[in-house]
C-alpha cells in the first residue's frame, strides 16, 4: 500500500486480507448495525486526525421464493443499501 494513504477498511474478510500497520486500521464490525458507521468515522478520527473520503461498497443478498424468504433478512438488506 502506499505510505502517502491512510485507510480503515472493514469487512467480514479485512482481517483474513490485510496486515495492520501505521497506515491502516482493520475493522470487521457488522455494517448493518447502526452504530458501525459512527464508530469506523470515529476510528479514521481517532487514529489519523481527519477523514478526507469514505468510500462505502457492503452489500447482501437474499433470494428465493417470495413466501420462504424472512423478511426480516431482506429489511436487512435494504438498510444495509
């Protein structure tokens, strides 16, 4: 990577994927939970003093039959969206 970039990545995989260092913070919290995207703004703060860009790219899917799909996962979906 870079050194003149400065990252927190999160995702389930992140930490199966990159290495810690100076320039990077890892995180795998869940991103549909509320409280994820305060928390990875206040990492990026925390740890490098400003946040110039947020890139956001999560997703989820559902499928199947429309009466054997929970509902409760599709909701999930499109708040995750």
């Amino acid at each position: 990577m870079d050194e003149n970039y400065q990252l927190v990545v999160s995702g389930r995989t992140c930490p199966d994927v990159f290495q810690k260092s100076d320039n990077l913070e890892i995180n795998s919290d869940d991103l549909t939970d509320v409280d994820t995207p305060a928390h990875l703004l206040k990492q990026a703060l925390s740890h490098f003093g400003r946040c110039d860009y947020l890139f956001a790219n999560a997703g989820t899917i559902v499928s199947g039959k429309i009466e054997d799909i929970d509902i409760e996962k599709v909701c999930g979906m499109a708040r995750l969206k």
